[in-house]
C-alpha cells in the first residue's frame, strides 16, 4: 500500500497538511484527503504534483 504525506504552500512554504493519506479527491476548488483512519483533510486550492512512488502530496492553498 503507498501512503503520501500531504504538504500545502502558504506564502512560498510548504507545510505538512496530514500524513498516512490513502484517497485523494478533488472536490470543486477543494482537495479533500483521508487518511488511513478514515479522518478526513480538506484544504482549498490546487493539487500541484503527486508523487506516489515517493509518498509526496503538493498542494497550493488558495
């Protein structure tokens, strides 16, 4: 199973958002993520790259 950690860039940083994502969506201007554990993460703004073989979710907040 590949699990991703989640960052958002605010501001030129990138933060980590959640870890241990499973599912992604996307959800009119909102990514929506869950993790594992079926806990949901919703950040408003753009999916920029997921790289799966490495576990990294970019997303840029609006």
């Amino acid at each position: 199973m590949c699990l991703a950690t989640a960052y958002v860039n605010r501001g030129g940083e990138d933060t980590i958002l959640a870890k241990n994502i499973s599912n992604i969506r996307i959800d009119g201007a909102s990514v929506v993520m869950v993790d594992i554990l079926g806990e949901e993460f919703s950040v408003e703004g753009t999916l920029l790259a997921a790289d799966l073989v490495n576990g990294v979710v970019k997303i840029l907040a609006a």
